[in-house]
C-alpha cells in the first residue's frame, strides 16, 4: 500500500508542476467535493498494472463513484477492507496450504450478499503484491458483478460459452489493481448445460494457468432454486457460503449445507451482522 501511496504522490506532483494556471475562483467546498471525487477510485500500483497489461487484454472503465452505494471497496482509507483483507487472509492460507485455485462463492438464496463478497475478495486479494485474482459471473439468473461496478459496454462470458468469442475476447481488466474480469448481463436457462461443458474445463484451466491467477473467484447462482451452481460444484476446488443475517434462514442454510455435500467448504461469511456483535470494533 505504501507504493501504492507513493507513486500517486510523483503523480500528483508531476501533474501540478506540469498544470497551466487558472484564475479560476472556487469555493472551499468545491475544493473537498473534487478532492473526494479523485479519492474514490483505488490506485493502482504500478507494476500491479503493468503485469496485467501484458496480458494484452481489452480495458473496462468502473464507476467508482458507485461503489460506496454498492457496498464495493472504494479505496484504502475504507472500513470495510480491514474486514476483507482478514477474510482474504484466511481465505489464501487454506487454499495455498491445500492446493486449491478455483473458489466459488455460494448462498442459499438471493440477497444474502454473495455478489458484493466475491466482488471485495478479488480486489482484496488482488492488492496484496504478486496475487492476481480472476473473478467471473456464473450467476446466469441474476448476474450482476457488472452492475455492481457500473459497467457500461463490455463482453459477456455466454458469448463464449455460445461459442461466438474466444475467452481472450471476453475477458477485460477493469482497472482494480490485479484483477481480470470476465462479466455478464445476460440471462439463460442453459446454465447447467454451459457450465458442464468442455468449454467450462477451458475457462478454469486457461484463468488459472494463461492468467497467472493465484485464485479464480466464480460468483455462483444460490444452491436454492435452481440447479446451475450444483452442476458446476465438481469442476471447483472449494466453496465460500454466504449467508445473511436476518435473511438467510436455518433450514435454508441447512438445506445448502447437505446440498454442497462432500464439496469442500472453505467457510462461511455472515452478511449483514449488526455492528454490536462484531469483535474488535475499536480496530
């Protein structure tokens, strides 16, 4: 993070030594607003970016100003990236201890907030130096890791499952730090179909060995209702369940419970928590 810090420091120097006067007048307010604004977006590290430019993958552009309303780490003076940064922790030492690349993250139901968790995980992951995360929708009933980072204009991943685009085609870099994206806006009831397919095999062998990822985030549809998810469970490594305080119910999470089987279940993040029951709130 300090190199993060330093290098939009030359930045800023470089830009206002370089800048042409104004004479505009501007009130104190407008000054904190633009401040505000410019602080929203994450930095980028430098060799962090480079590394993935040699992918020589297409660019996305995110609305950062978006993230705070949607729950997304918006920079690193965020509270909520101390939480993702244990959870990221926790996370890579199981995966590393056991072998494990591929990681879908799983909720009973819908709202439980699976999205926004598989979302901050990749950026966590990603800022920490050399731990390139890929994270891709497979939530083909409700996708929505690109509305999350308000995404305008870019390729969908049944494209390539429709066989009308490479994976190269379809992957992006959105500009969080080490990430590679791979998004969706479509909907398809030919989930299962896709997601047993070769070219599903294709997708998590060319993410984890041509991308360079340390951890491929698949963000799943709910276990509940639909059976998309089960039938790409054997192609994983391991699972995050999801579930939602006051949302998600006992039996629901018993009933994914024995869904998921002998699937390896990394652990489980409760969503929603009130504040009172959390430990350590003076950190």
């Amino acid at each position: 993070m300090d190199r993060i810090r330093n290098a939009v420091t030359r930045a800023r120097h470089t830009r206002d030594a370089t800048a042409p006067e104004s004479t505009e007048t501007k009130t104190p307010f407008e000054k904190v607003t633009e401040r505000a604004k410019a602080n929203a977006r994450p930095q980028t590290a430098p060799q962090q970016e480079a590394a993935i430019d040699d992918l020589n993958l297409a660019t996305v552009e995110c609305d950062f100003e978006k993230f705070g309303a949607n729950r997304i780490i918006a920079n690193e003076q965020d509270p909520v990236l101390n939480a993702y940064r244990v959870l990221r922790t926790r996370v890579l030492q199981k995966m590393e201890a056991e072998g494990w690349k591929t990681l879908a993250v799983v909720s009973p139901g819908s709202g439980a907030g699976k999205t926004v968790t598989a979302i901050n995980l990749a950026i966590a992951i990603s800022s920490k130096a050399g731990s390139r995360a890929t994270l891709i929708d497979l939530d083909f009933y409700r996708p929505s890791v690109a509305r999350y980072l308000g995404l305008k204009e870019f390729p969908s991943v049944l494209d390539y499952f429709e066989g009308q685009r490479d994976l190269r085609d379809v992957a992006v870099r959105p500009g969080l730090s080490d990430v590679v994206l791979i998004a969706n806006e479509r909907v398809t009831r030919r989930g299962a179909e896709h997601l047993t397919s070769d070219r599903a095999d294709q997708l998590i062998d060319t993410s984890i060995n041509d991308f360079g990822s340390r951890v491929v985030i698949f963000d799943m549809s709910p276990l509940l209702g639909c059976d998309d998810t089960i039938a790409f469970l054997p192609k994983v490594d391991c699972v995050l369940l999801v579930a939602a305080s006051g949302d998600t119910r006992v039996d629901e999470l018993k009933e994914a419970r024995r869904i998921l089987g002998k699937t390896n279940i990394l652990g489980t993040v409760l969503n929603k928590a009130p504040a009172a029951f959390m430990p350590n709130q003076y950190y």
